[in-house]
C-alpha cells in the first residue's frame, strides 16, 4: 500500500479508537459522571472527554500494532503449514484455547468465594459475538477461507492486547478497551482489502501514465528529425 492510504488507515483508526472509548467511557461509568451533566459542568465534561479520548487512541495504536504483526503471524503460519485448510484449524485450536483461557482460568483467579461463572461467560460473549460477525461480513466479502483468519484475529490477537487490563482486572478498564480494541480491530480488518484494491489500482494507473508517455516520446523525436 502506497504513503498515504497507510496515513489513512492509522489516522481513521486513531480517530475510531477516541470516539469508541468516549462513547463506552461515559457509559460504563455515568453514575460517576452523570452530576456534570445535570449541573451543567462543561469544563468538567470536555476534561472527562478529553482523558477517555486520550485512552482510546492509546488502545487504537494496541490495535494497530498487534494487526500489522498478525499480517506477519499469518504469513508465516501459512508458510509453515503449507495447506491454508491445516493453518486455519491450528488457528480454531487456538481459538477455543483462549476463550477457554478467558473464561475458566479467569475464574480461577478472580473469582472469589460463591461468585458465579456466569459474568466471565457473558465476558467471553461479548469478545465472541462481534468477533464472530466481522468474521462473517470479512468472509462475505472476501471469501470463505477468510473467516478464521478474520476470527482468530478477532479474539486471539484482541484477547493479547487486552491481557495487560484484564490481568488488573477492573471492570470499567476491562470494558473500556475491549470494546475499544474491537471497533479498532473490526475497522482495520474490514477495510484491509478495500485499501489493498485501492492501492492496486494507484499502482495501474501509474504504470499506464508512464507507458503513455513512453509511447508519446517516440513521436516527439520522430518530429524533430523531420524538421
């Protein structure tokens, strides 16, 4: 992909990142923040803004990061398996692995005494449900062999980005940059190949300006000899 629809794709992601973590920032936490609106507090409000925002575009650089090295990870998965149907179910092991992860040992390490199991499901849910609808619109897309790709990006990468928040394991962190994290990584996803195709298209038209204009020269010198 050429400069600037790179610089396209990190800005769009930054500013997706900023946007998602006011939105759920506000949300998670409105009984913290709700007085500032009823009185009014607009100084209040724009530094709250301003701070959620700030932590979006943190994550979404997360997110960035850990989508250009999944490039890199598939590429060489699919250089070492050497059969696309063999790397995807290596990936569906490992999906099922981290979600077991996120749930079960989560709960092993948190949970305390008579706590339920069921707020680390709906946890997983809510990291497995969207995952699996980008993986769906990617492969409607694309094609059908996208969708582990696309899925075990969605969870495995995402849950590795998430790790250091959910080793802390306060909720409103936990929720703010999953969500966050989500809407980066659906972005950046599902626009890949719309960029890719973009780029290619850069790339003809260049090479079709040049072969134009080295069709043209001949004709200029051929001018010339003839004066």
């Amino acid at each position: 992909m050429t400069s600037r629809i790179w610089v396209r794709l990190f800005m769009t992601t930054l500013l997706i990142g900023g946007i998602t973590s006011a939105i759920v920032g506000f949300i998670i936490n409105w009984n913290e923040y709700v007085h500032y609106f009823i009185d009014f507090r607009v100084i209040n409000i724009l530094s709250a803004l301003f701070w959620f925002i700030l932590w979006g575009i943190l994550y979404s650089v997360v997110s960035q990061m850990g989508f250009f090295a999944y490039l890199t990870v598939h590429r060489f998965g699919l250089g070492i398996f050497k059969s696309v149907s063999l790397w995807n179910g290596v990936q569906v092991i490992l999906i099922l692995f981290v979600l077991f992860d996120v749930v079960y040992l989560r709960y092993e390490t948190f949970a305390k005494t008579g706590e339920s199991l069921l707020s680390y499901i709906v946890l997983a849910a809510l990291l497995l449900i969207p995952s699996l609808v980008t993986a769906w619109f990617k492969a409607k897309q694309t094609n059908r062999e996208a969708f582990i790709p696309a899925l075990f990006f969605m969870i495995v990468v995402t849950v590795i980005e998430w790790f250091p928040v959910l080793r802390v394991n306060e909720p409103s962190w936990v929720y703010l940059m999953l969500f966050s994290l989500l809407a980066c990584n659906a972005y950046q996803l599902l626009i890949l190949h719309k960029l890719n195709m973009q780029s290619q298209q850069h790339r003809q038209s260049k090479q079709s300006s040049s072969s134009n204009k080295k069709t043209k020269s001949p004709k200029k010198l051929s001018k010339k000899t003839v004066h």
